[in-house]
C-alpha cells in the first residue's frame, strides 16, 4: 500500500515535488529546474520530520528512470548505511502514525 510521506525532497538547492518515496529512492516532478540525464548521478538532500524536528540528509543518487512527458525522473538512492538504518527507523515511525 502507498502512503501518504512527510519528507522534502531538494536537488541543486530547489524544491522537488515529491511523487513517489521507498527505501531504494524516490520519483519526482521537477518543475522548472534543469533536467539531470539519465544515468548521472547527483546529490539530493531529503527533509525528515523526526522526533518534533527536521532532519536533513544529503544522499547521493542515480536517475534511473525519465519521463520527459509528464516532467518526471526516478533516483535510485546510492545510500550509505546510516541513511538506510534511518529511513527503516522512519518508516517504522510513519506507521506507526496511521
């Protein structure tokens, strides 16, 4: 089942709508911002609410998918394991929520 996420998506200090969140990566609408190619790999910066805060992390990632139609691209996180032990961490606290 898809749920309904909390996290701000940023790429090259711009907002991203977010479309799509799971642990492997995340889809997007980028709006007006210059499109990455497909295939390169970029920083994104990801906004969590977490314990009453923002927590905030810079996670490299590679554009997986790209959908020039409805202005879309798909990253696929090259994470580190301290960003995948947190994004579990948050999940569990999401559904814990519903």
């Amino acid at each position: 089942a898809r749920h309904k996420v909390p996290v701000q998506l940023f790429y090259d200090n711009q907002h991203l709508k977010l479309i799509d969140f799971s642990l492997g990566g995340v889809g997007a609408e980028l709006g007006n911002i210059q499109s990455p190619d497909s295939g390169s790999t970029l920083k994104l910066v990801l906004i969590f609410p977490y314990n009453v805060e923002n927590v905030g992390w810079e996670v490299s990632a590679k554009v997986v998918r790209v959908d020039p139609k409805n202005n879309f691209k798909a990253f696929e996180f090259i994470e580190d394991e301290s960003f995948k032990k947190f994004s579990l961490v948050f999940y569990k606290e999401m559904r814990k929520m519903k």
